[in-house]
C-alpha cells in the first residue's frame, strides 16, 4: 500500500458515498486498514442508488474482517441471502430475482435450482470447455498478431469469458455484442459510461437489458426443446432432477446471472492481472520464467488482489451474535471480501503482490457456504490459459497507463488499460 494522506480517521470514510469508490486505490486500501484496526463492523446509512424509486432502508452493517465475512457466510440459517445479496436497498422481489437468480435465494429454493443447474454441468460438457478455453484464448492472440498496442480490457480480457460463456449456451456470434453491451450496463453501478444519471432513465435502462438477456436465451430455449444440441442451453432445458425442471423465467434469470457475472468478474480478474504484473515486474520475471510452476499461486494471487466482486450482503434472519456482536432480525449486513482479503491477521504483508504466496485463504470467489462461485472453475481456468498464451506469445506485454476504474461499490471493474508489447 502506497502512503496517503487521507483519510485521517474513520470518521472521514463512508462507503456509502459514490466519492469514496472513486477516491486513488491507496485510499481506498488505508480507510479499510483503519477500519479493520479501529472499528471493524461500522454501520452506515444506504445509499440513495435509485431514490426515489428505491425507498431507504434503515442502513446496514459492513464487515471489513476476514474472520467475520467467514464466520457469516458458514452460517446461512443465520444471515440470508434473500431478500436480495446483489443490492443494499431492498428492492422488489421480482426485480432481485430477475436480476440475482440463486444468489438471492436461500434454501429449499437456492438448493433445487443449484442442483438442477449443476446437473447439467457434465464432467464431458466441462472437459469440452477446458479444451474451447485454450482454443479462444489462442485465437484472441492471434488477433493481436502485427499489433504493438491494444485496450487490453476490450480487446483481449473482455473477449474471451465473453465468447466462452455464449459458445456455452449456445449463443450465435451475432449476439455476441449484444450480450457484453447488457452486461455491462446491469453491473454499471454509477458508472456515466454505462448508466444514465436520470434515475427514471436508469431504471428503464436496467429493466431493459434485464429483459433482452432473458428474452434471448428464452427464444433459444424454445428452439432447443424441440432440436437439442450438446450445448448447456439444450442441457438446461432437458434437465429432470427428481421430477424438477427449469421454468423459463429461472432459466432467462440463470442466463443473466451466468452472462453477468461470468463475463464481468473474469474480466475484472484479468486486467487487474496484467496491472499487477506491470507494477510488479519481478514477479511477472518469476511467473512467466516458469509459468507452470507457479501458474496456481499465481492465479489465486490475482483474484486475491482483484477481488472482482466487492461485497455480497446477507440479512439477520433472527436476533443472533456474531464473533461477540449482537444483530437484530432484519439487520442488514454487507460482507467485504475485498477488505477480508487485505486483512493482515490472515495474509502476511497483504498489500504485497506474490505469485508464489501459499496459503492464501481468499475470498474472491465468496466465502464458504452454499453460495460459493459456482464456476471458480471455470475463472481460474480462463485466467490461467489467456495468461499461459500471452508469457508464450507476447511476454513483454505491460499496462502501459492507468487503468480506467468502473465506478461502483460492487464491482472492482477496469473498463480500460492500455497495454503494449
């Protein structure tokens, strides 16, 4: 962590406000540490998101300690997950559900829909999306063959969980745009670049492409009732556990959650990536000098660093303690991976980048507990394989300006990087 000047006590941060995502990284990394050191579970008032539209509610607790986030994810008869873990404000149930899937849900529902989904999830389907993985990173790098510059975002870390996750489902190529355009737009957060200032606007704009997703899978989903294919669409649509299928609107919310976040946390993953081996040019020299030797430190490492997603929150379902604090039913709780994951009781020297760090007991993915990533998997294999490609092609590709940071409390997203090689 780099020195700065601000803030100078806790009473300067609120993670509430919109400012404090936008403030340098140093910053933002010391108000954590003074908050892990000083007052670990503050509490704030909620943001004013989408108000009118949203009404407040009467604020929450944020948990900044590793120990914590842990504690409150192992115990989800405790805290749960709906009504929304994707939003600190309550919104409306088939908004959360339109737009979260299982990761609003609690069981028994989280538990059938998971099961019916993991079905479908093959050991053959996932040996076929390890192979198509190394194919498209491949191809992305040839792209870039006679290039010396590029956006590395848009042009390489965008591309590739994009073009994996709709070869996945089954999505034709022409449809491609469309899906990262509505993605980007649903996680946009405060971002002007995605989402209109109008709040009216706005709400019509997340509506919107909500229902272009779901629309488009769903039109795809008739066709592969009738004419299945070996992609996951045709699996999804075809899967019978005990009885149980996908109704179409879980499959169009399913859809979404698969494209939003399998696209934007991977991504996210990867650019920060390559910003860190770009500071830290002794440990890319380490890495790509034997890249398979330190390929899964490496990759941990990065998701570590990168925490794509920020926070998840849980709700008290009862009156209940937690590490020696009392919460009251109803008590809204917003679990700080990114913070957990500089914690310096956990990780020694947290602020430092080490491909080779072991252990390392992150919490990139989520904590542990039924809401675990389901396609970590899937992450730590793209991140591995576009990496593997580019120290075998263009090992002297480096960020060559600050990245363009998505200005969001939920997402650590990049929306730019320049690079060069």
């Amino acid at each position: 962590m780099q020195t700065a000047t601000w803030p100078r006590s806790v009473e300067d941060i609120n993670l509430s406000a919109l400012e404090f995502w936008a403030r340098p990284l140093e910053e933002r990394e010391k108000a954590f540490a003074l908050l892990r050191k000083e007052n670990p579970v503050p509490f704030y008032a909620e943001p004013e998101v989408m108000a009118p539209f949203i009404p407040l509610g009467p604020g929450y607790h944020a948990l900044t300690r590793h120990a914590d986030v842990l504690e409150a994810s192992r115990r989800p008869e405790d805290f749960r997950s709906s009504p929304t873990a994707t939003s600190i404000p309550d919104m409306p149930p088939e908004f959360t559900e339109f737009f979260g899937s299982m990761i609003n849900m609690d069981d028994p529902r989280h538990a059938r829909l998971r099961r019916i989904v993991s079905r479908a999830f093959t050991p053959r389907m996932l040996a076929r999306l390890e192979d198509q993985v190394q194919e498209i990173a491949s191809s992305i790098v040839d792209e870039m063959a006679g290039r010396r510059s590029c956006d590395f975002v848009i042009d390489i870390a965008a591309k590739l969980p994009l073009k994996v996750i709709c070869d996945m489902m089954g999505v034709p190529q022409s449809d491609y745009q469309t899906v990262l355009d509505r993605s980007n737009l649903i996680l946009a957060g405060g971002d002007t670049e995605y989402l209109p200032d109008d709040p009216n606007e706005a709400v019509g704009a997340l509506l919107g492409a909500g229902m272009d997703l779901s629309n488009l899978v769903q039109d795809l989903a008739r066709f592969r009732r009738e004419s299945p294919t070996d992609d996951l669409t045709s699996a999804l649509v075809n899967a019978n556990v005990d009885g149980e299928t996908l109704t179409d609107q879980e499959l169009g919310s399913f859809f979404i959650l698969l494209v939003v976040a399998g696209n934007e946390t991977t991504r996210t993953a990867m650019s920060h990536g390559l910003r860190l081996l770009t500071e830290n040019p002794d440990q890319k020299a380490l890495w790509f000098s034997d890249y398979e030797r330190h390929a899964a430190t490496a990759v941990e490492e990065i998701v570590r660093v990168a925490s794509p997603v920020m926070w998840m929150r849980r709700t008290a379902t009862r009156d209940t303690e937690l590490r020696g604090r009392r919460f009251a039913e109803g008590d809204k709780l917003l679990l700080f991976y990114w913070s957990a994951n500089r914690d310096e009781d956990v990780f020694p020297d947290p602020y430092r980048f080490d491909v080779t760090r072991s252990p390392n007991p992150h919490v990139g993915f989520g904590g542990p507990g039924p809401h675990f990533c389901l396609g970590a998997h899937l992450a730590r294999r793209e991140i591995t394989v576009m990496f593997r490609e580019l120290a075998r092609r263009m090992p002297s590709i480096h960020a060559s300006g600050p990245p363009s940071q998505l200005l969001s409390s939920f997402i650590n997203g990049v929306k730019h990087l320049p690079a060069e090689w």
